[in-house]
C-alpha cells in the first residue's frame, strides 16, 4: 500500500505489451457508448476520486488494475524498464478490505542481457475508517507486505517488506461559490514507511570475499493534484463539454521515496508524473508521462498507461459486494 508499484523496476515483454494495448482500445470503444450514471466507486458526498497512476486509492473498493510502466532506470548503463502491474482488491465489509499485487518485469540492458520474472507477491489490508460527504474527505489506514522469495531470484528480493500505511483524499467543492474555478480541485496522499524484515544481505565474490548490503527503511510520501473536467461540468457550470472531455480528469502525481538508513541515507528519489485520465461508467483509461527529479532518479522521460475495472460497478449483487453487508 505504498505509492503504487512501490516505485520497484517491474514490467513484462513487448508483444505482451502490443496485445494489452489492443484489448484496452477494444473496451475502450465499447466503454464510451456506455452511459454516465451515479456510481458507488470513490466517491466522497459530489467527489469521485479516480485511480491514479502511482498514488494508491484512498478509499477501498472492489477493483482491478494494470498498470504499464516503460523507462530506463538510472545508472552508468541504464536498464531499459517495462512493467506491468496487476493489482486487485476485495472488501470483506463496506469499508475493510484486502488488496493483492503481483507485477512481471522485464529488464534490458545493454551489458549483460536481460531478466524477466515475476516480482514477489504484495498482500495488504486497507480500513476506510472516514468518509466525510459535505467536505468530500477520505481517510484510509492500511498495512501491506510484499513476501520475500516468492517471485523470481532474478528480479525479486528474498526477504520481506512489511509497509503501514496513512491515506487521504481531499476534494474542494466545499470552497465559496465566489471561486468557483478552484472547486474542481482536489489531492489525495500516501505516508508509508517500508521495513525490511532483513537488516543486510552477504553475498560471495568471485574471489571468495564476502560482500555486504544493507537493506534500507524507506519512507514513501507520495501525492496527487486532480482537476475534474467532471465535477467543472456538472456542480459548477454547464460550458457544454462533449465526449471524451467530460469525463476526463487532469491528474498530476509526486511520488517520492527517502531513503532513511544504510548507504542510500537521506536520499530522495521519485518522479513527476503528469497525465490525463478518462472514466466510464465500468472502467478507466489513463496516460502519464513519468519525469524524474533527480539524476537519482533516471535521466529520461517514462510513459505509465493504466487500464481500470470498477468490479463494484460492474457486479454489484454479486462478486462486485462485500462479502459481508
């Protein structure tokens, strides 16, 4: 429950990429012949928030996601990155739920090859222990746990990483109607500290000396900036918006890493991500570009698409409710 694909190198394949690709621009056609109608997904009293790119959800739902993500990672021979996220949640009672996350990666590099796998498997828990309709305010607490050795050695940790987490999100269509441009506006946030549950780890070299690598507790402070083309044209003034802008919103996320301890000690790493993001009545399209802020960070401009299933939306009387209700 960190910034979303916790800012971790994963990815898949390019001809698993192209195909994704077509199916998405399939139910995308499909999706903009479907009719707006009131949803039960994120919403806050007027404010539906969207799922972002990076920036986990500060509400619980029942949903599904895959998340591209292509860059090269920084280095003296940059890795060439494609990731592919697949994440999936399930509420167990209206605001408690379980969230489950896997991701497959793929590095090329131009020194010696490249590695693909699967990425360990993520398994959280998330309460939504606020939800304020007149301020449109969301406030979440979770935990989630990445478990060591369940993915590839190639791409994947051996040990653990145990994650607790703080989020929020906040819409503005409570400001005065005398300004009434900035209401659209809204943010949401993730403080997540990230504890491995192994200090260090002791490798052999080829010459038969021991080489030591700590393993360090990081902090994730991650936010977004939305600015609803949605909530503009419908609660503050009908300028006659036609598809697909009526439904998009302008997102900008800042999903930042500090390194607290080891080697890595004080350093900030993250990226800039601004981006567009439509939303159906059963599921969301999104594009971002990713900018890094430092040369930490990589030197060169990703790309993040995002595909996005509202299950609740879709199956409400069935797998789409809480197990219990």
């Amino acid at each position: 429950m960190t910034a979303k694909g916790s800012m971790r190198s994963r990815a898949r394949g390019d001809g698993a990429i192209q195909r994704l690709f077509r199916a998405v621009v399939f139910t995308g056609v499909f999706a903009i012949l479907v009719p707006v109608s009131a949803w039960a997904h994120g919403f806050a009293g007027q404010r539906f928030f969207p799922t972002t790119f990076q920036v986990d959800d500060p509400f619980i739902s029942d949903e599904f996601s895959i998340l591209v993500n292509r860059a090269k990672q920084p280095g003296e021979e940059p890795n060439k990155l494609t990731e592919v996220d697949i994440d999936y949640s399930k509420r167990i009672i209206p605001n408690f739920g379980l969230e489950f996350h896997e991701a497959h990666i793929h590095l090329g590099s131009n020194g010696d090859g490249s590695a693909n796998g699967w990425d360990n498997l993520g398994v959280g828990a998330k309460w939504q222990f606020l939800t304020n309709e007149p301020h449109e305010l969301i406030m979440s607490v979770g935990t989630d746990i990445d478990i060591g050795g369940t993915g590839a050695h190639r791409v994947a940790d051996s040990f653990s990483t145990i994650s607790p987490g703080f989020f929020f999100g906040k819409g503005f269509g409570d400001l005065p109607y005398s300004v009434n441009f900035l209401r659209p506006f809204a943010i949401t946030g993730v403080f997540a500290p990230s504890f491995p549950t192994r200090s260090k780890n002791v490798t052999a070299g080829p010459d038969g000396t021991l080489n030591v690598e700590r393993n360090p507790t990081d902090i994730t402070w991650a936010f977004s900036v939305q600015y609803s083309l949605m909530y503009f044209q419908s609660f503050v003034k009908d300028i006659g918006l036609g598809d697909p802008f009526r439904r998009m919103i302008l997102v900008t996320e800042f999903p930042m890493q500090t390194c607290m301890n080891a080697d890595c000690k004080g350093q900030t790493t993250g990226t800039v991500n601004p981006g567009i993001v439509w939303c159906g009545k059963y599921m969301e399209f999104g594009m971002a570009a990713q900018i890094p802020v430092n040369s930490r960070s990589g030197h060169s401009v990703g790309v993040l698409g995002l595909f996005h299933l509202y299950v609740d939306d879709l199956f409400p009387r069935s797998v789409g409710r809480p197990i219990f209700h």
